[in-house]
C-alpha cells in the first residue's frame, strides 16, 4: 500500500505539514507500505512555473507521479482567504484524473480560527473528487492553537485524525490502524471491514 500525504501550506515548518505527518503516522500498519510526504513549500520554485504537465521537471514530474500512484492520499492546507491556497490547487490540477475506483484520500485543514472548516467540504473535497477520489467522510480541521511545537496537541483532533484513517480502510478493504480502532471505541476484531 502506497501513503502519500501533501501539505499545501507554503512555509516550512508549518501546522499543516504537522497535521499531515500525525494523519500518515496514524495509517501506518503492519502491511507492506511504503509512505511519502510532499511539502509543496518545497517544490514552489519549479512548480509556480508549471504551466502545464508537459513542462515539468523531471523531478516535477515524480512528484506527480507519486501522488498519482497513493494507495491513501491524504491531502492537508492552510485556510487561505476563505479556500485552500493556489499553489496547492494548481499542483492539483497539473495530476491527471484517476480512471479507477481504489483510491481513497482524507482531507485535512488547519486556520488560525473556528469559523472556515467547512472550506474542505466546498472546496477541496469536490476538487479531489473530480480527480477519482474517494474522499471519507470524516474531514479533520485543526486550529493553530490545536499544536504544541508543530505536533498534534488537542485529543479531539488526534480521534477525528483515526476516525478519518479508520474510514479510509474500510473503503479500502483493509483491516484499520489498531489506534483508529481504540479511537473508535470499538473492539479489536479480527476480521476484515469492507
């Protein structure tokens, strides 16, 4: 199984990447996996540049490639003005769309204040859709003061954080996280969800 998490915030360290990093720890099981975590920080340069797919870098093109090819996407933003930010977006829209039906992403946020959760569910969960997503119900919003030393500090967004991974695995057919299912309140079955 392939994790990749994206965090769409445009500096580093950031509360994005670190409620990114806590989602992509939270799905790491026993099976075979392999994980990648992508700073789109890190690739403004080369990718603010990128007019189209057929002018990226080669080391552009891995980038989307890998994104492209996760098993679990899970995708993280700041709130900016009211959405998501542009470099994010328009690193979204360089990927071609999926034409299968097995891939699943989580959307996450963060925002200095209460009042933008709902930017996941009217913009980037639509966004992710239209790429062959399936995007779990459980969205997870963190506010600034919801970390200490850039990691995840508030309970209540560490559960929502394994609710969200439980979720996914279900839709994947996989035997959730054993964190998720403590989160979750529920028993430590061995049987497979689906």
């Amino acid at each position: 199984m392939r994790i990749v998490g994206v965090s769409g915030g445009l500096t580093a360290p950031s509360p994005t990447r670190a409620l990114v990093e806590f989602l992509v720890q939270q799905a790491v099981t026993h099976l075979p996996h392999a994980t990648d975590l992508i700073d789109v920080a890190e690739i403004v340069p080369d990718l603010a540049f990128t007019v189209s797919r057929q002018d990226a870098s080669p080391e552009l093109e891995a980038v989307f490639q890998n994104i492209e090819a996760a098993d679990l996407l899970i995708v993280g933003t700041p709130i900016s003005k009211g959405s998501y930010t542009g470099m994010l977006k328009h690193c979204l829209d360089l990927l071609t769309a999926s034409k299968s039906d097995d891939h699943v992403a989580i959307i996450a946020a963060t925002d200095p204040g209460n009042c933008n959760s709902l930017v996941l569910e009217h913009s980037l969960r639509p966004l992710l859709s239209l790429l062959g997503y399936c995007t779990v119900p459980t969205a997870v919003y963190a506010r600034d003061d919801d970390f200490i030393d850039l990691r995840v500090a508030e309970e209540a967004v560490m559960n929502r954080a394994r609710r969200a991974v439980g979720e996914a695995f279900r839709v994947l057919g996989l035997d959730p996280p054993l964190n998720t299912l403590v989160a979750n309140g529920d028993s430590f079955s061995a049987t497979r969800w689906g």
